[in-house]
C-alpha cells in the first residue's frame, strides 16, 4: 500500500495582507504561486512592536510594500532566511534598505549554478550580514528563536524555533501541502534524511512551512514524509530489479500521476535519491553517476 503523506491544500488568505495567526504571528503571503510555491511565499512576523521577518520572499515591489504596511509603526530589527532560494530571500534587501534591519542566514547559496528546470532558482546574492549555526539562540523584544540546520533542500538550509510558542518555521524543510524539492547540486538527499530525522528529536507543536498550510501533528507528519521517500526507493529497487535502467524511463514508471510538465522535477528528485544510494552502495552507475547514466542494483 502506498504512503500517504497528510497533505492538505485549502488555505484562506489574501494577497498582500497580514494574518493574524497567534499572539506573537503574522503572516503576509506574496502573489508568486507557481508549481513550486503553492499559492505563494508566506512571509511571517514575528513579535510585537520589535519584531522579525522570516523569508521577504521575491523581489517584488508590491509585496515589500505590503510588508512596510504590516510594519508601519513597528521596529524591524533581524531578517531572517531559510534558504536562498529566489522565492524566499532576495527582498531581504530592500527591506534592509528600508528599516536598517541585518540579515541573518546560514550562509551564501552553495550550489554554484541555478537548479536547471526549476523556476525557484539560487540567490546568488544573498550574503547574510551574521551567519548562523547550529543551535544559535536569537534573542528579541518578547521573542526569542532556536536556529535549527536542516540540510538537504539546499545545504544552508535552516528552520527557526520560537520558543514563547513552541512553533518551528520550517521553510521549504517541511511543507504541509507538498513534497520537498531536493535536487542536486546543493540538495542532497542523504542531509535531506539526515534533517527530517534530526526533526524527530524535537517536540514542537506546530510547523509554519514558507508555501501552504501549518502542520499540527508534527512527529506523524515527518514520519510519513520519510517513509515516503523509503517508498520511493524502493521503486527505484524495483525498477532495477529488470536489469539497468536511466533515470527517464524510472520517473516514467514511478510518477504515473504526475503530469509530464513536471517530470523534469521529479527526475531531479529521483537522481536526488540515485546519488543517496549510491553513495549507500546499494545501487552503482555505468561510469561517474549523472543524470544521464544508467544504474543497476550493487
């Protein structure tokens, strides 16, 4: 029987506007809804009167003017990102312009190249003005935030943990209405397992993903997010179980569902776990491992 990921996909919002979502959370979601963002990127704040922005989203003017308008009467004082992906920090930098507030990351974009295919591309000009680590504490007026690294989707990758309320902004990390893209270069499946597993050893109550709805039933959800990406080895074991095969004629087979349009992604995803279990030695490529060589079971 195959896995069922809980996903869910009704979200009531409106552009431009910012929710309230707790005592200490807002939300102003961003009009860029692609195959990759859902309906756009949420854009969170965080505090009262002192107060955090995590992921500013694309550079857009309209929806930097829409965080200005949340923000009129209040004091930026961090950006924080996720991840430098262009749908999640490139405004940091003007609304650093506009509120002198410094940006926090785990670093510049590591993948050296835009993903191919994709439309959330690198932002290779994002540089955080303080670099993070693990486990870094930020403190702020009323709030304070826990930096948790979850490699995978991209190697600078990371979630922040708001104590007050035992929330975990997860990025693209978790997503509650889809799987997460995980392509190589930079997105590297084994740190992609390595993460959700690392997950599993916190308690939080609720996930605010970037893109769609919160997550409730944090553990169960993760749970099934790794069991899902077990399954889809196991079809990769299946498919090599007939002798060599290349990564087309795979994503033909295991994404029957899935509309062609978004094939090249998936075959991202499945080279993605190829270099996993290569790297497990449980499959082998004929030559240096590509997206274009063929692959049979070790």
């Amino acid at each position: 029987m195959a896995v069922k990921v809980p996903f869910r996909r009704d979200l009531e919002f409106e552009y431009g506007v910012a929710e309230d979502l707790s005592p200490l959370i807002r939300r102003v979601v961003a009009k860029n809804p692609s195959a990759f963002t859902f309906h756009g990127t949420g854009t969170y704040i965080i505090g009262r009167g002192e107060v955090a922005v995590i992921d500013p989203g694309p550079l857009d003017g309209a929806h930097v003017g829409a965080l200005m308008t949340a923000l009129k009467g209040e004091m930026v004082t961090h950006i924080l990102i996720t991840h430098t992906h262009r749908d999640h920090s490139p405004a940091a930098e003007p609304l650093k312009q506009l509120t002198g507030a410094k940006t926090y990351g785990f670093g510049p974009h590591g993948g050296g190249k835009l993903e191919s295919g994709l439309e959330e591309g690198g932002d290779m000009a994002f540089v955080p003005d303080i670099e993070l680590e693990d486990n870094d504490v930020i403190l702020g007026n009323g709030w304070t935030v826990d930096v948790v690294h979850t490699p995978g989707h991209l190697s600078n990758h990371v979630c922040f943990g708001l104590r007050e309320e035992n929330t975990l902004f997860t990025g693209d990390h978790v997503m509650g209405w889809s799987t997460t893209v995980v392509s190589p270069p930079d997105g590297n499946m084994s740190e992609y397992m390595q993460s959700l597993d690392k997950l599993l050893g916190f308690d939080y109550d609720t996930y605010w993903p970037t893109h769609g709805p919160a997550i409730t039933e944090t553990k169960p959800f993760v749970e099934a997010l790794i069991a899902h990406r077990q399954e889809r080895m196991d079809q990769i074991r299946k498919c090599l179980s007939s002798g060599p095969m290349a990564i087309p004629d795979m994503v033909k087979r295991m994404y029957t569902d899935v509309p062609e349009n978004l094939h090249p992604a998936a075959a991202r995803s499945v080279y993605a776990h190829i270099l996993h279990m290569v790297n497990e030695g449980e499959i082998k490529a004929e030559g240096t491992p590509s997206e274009t060589s063929d692959y049979s079971l070790g």
